[in-house]
C-alpha cells in the first residue's frame, strides 16, 4: 500500500487492462479508460487537464513514453511548483556503462537513471521522440 495521502492516476485503455487500483487508498485512484468502460473517459492527460495539481509536492510518472512525454508537456504548460520525476525505459545490455545502449540526451539509464526530474527531460531532446532499438538502429516513437 502506498502512502496514505498519495493520488494516482491509472489510465488503460478498457477496464480490463487496469492493474494496481487496490495499491492506493480509496477514493484516491483516479481510473482513466480510452473507452469509457470505467472512470474518466479519455487518456491519463485528458483527465490530467481537468485535476487541480497545486496542492501536490511530489508527481511521478511512469508508462508508455509517448504518454509521459504527453504528461512533460502538459505540466510544463501549467508549471507545477511540485517536483516531478520520470520514470524512463531505454534497452539495457550490458547495465554498467560500457555500451551506450541506454543513452538518452546525454545520460545512460543504468548509471545515472531510470528515474529523471523534469529539468532533466528538458534536456533530453530525444525524448517522446525516438529510441535505439536491438540492432542499433534508431526508431521514430
Ligand atoms: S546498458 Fe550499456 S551503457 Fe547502459
């Protein structure tokens, strides 16, 4: 159980892919479905929009990376005043440094992540943008 005035936001895209609403307090999950199957109709960001953040200390997201850059992008907007921390995926060999894998904007993920604040993101021009995958080739998000 996580902290007991903790919010979340789950968002999935029909009610039987949401995982982890018994983790927080009731009353406090937040449910966001694509289609309406359960909670708010729409995307983690579309409900973001309608959720009054000024009293928040701490935001962290995680998921998708195409969602999270949605999510940059809207607190940017708005400039939370809490801090604010991502959660990135990059893919990961060797895990110690050595092969640049998991670089991103500068950083690698295994040293000095997965977890980055936004000032950081901002940083990160490829990030929400595009991502090595196994080959070595550089993919469009
Ligand atoms: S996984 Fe090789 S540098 Fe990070």
């Amino acid at each position: 159980m996580v902290g007991p005035r903790a919010h979340a936001i789950i968002s999935a895209r029909s009610k039987d892919d949401l995982i982890f609403r018994d983790a927080f307090q009731p009353g406090r999950v937040h449910v966001t479905t694509d289609d309406g199957s359960e909670g708010f109709k729409g995307n983690t960001v579309d409900f973001l929009r309608t959720f009054d953040l000024s009293g928040f200390t701490e935001i962290y997201v995680c998921g998708p990376e195409r969602m999270m850059f949605s999510v940059y992008r809207e607190l940017r907007s708005r400039q939370v005043n809490a801090r604010v921390e991502f959660s990135l995926e990059r893919l990961m060999k060797c895990g110690i440094g050595l092969c640049d894998s998991c670089s991103i904007g500068g950083y690698q993920l295994c040293r000095d992540g997965p977890v980055f604040s936004i000032d950081e993101l901002d940083r990160m021009e490829e990030f929400g943008r595009s991502r090595l995958v196994e080959s070595g080739r550089r993919i469009t998000l």
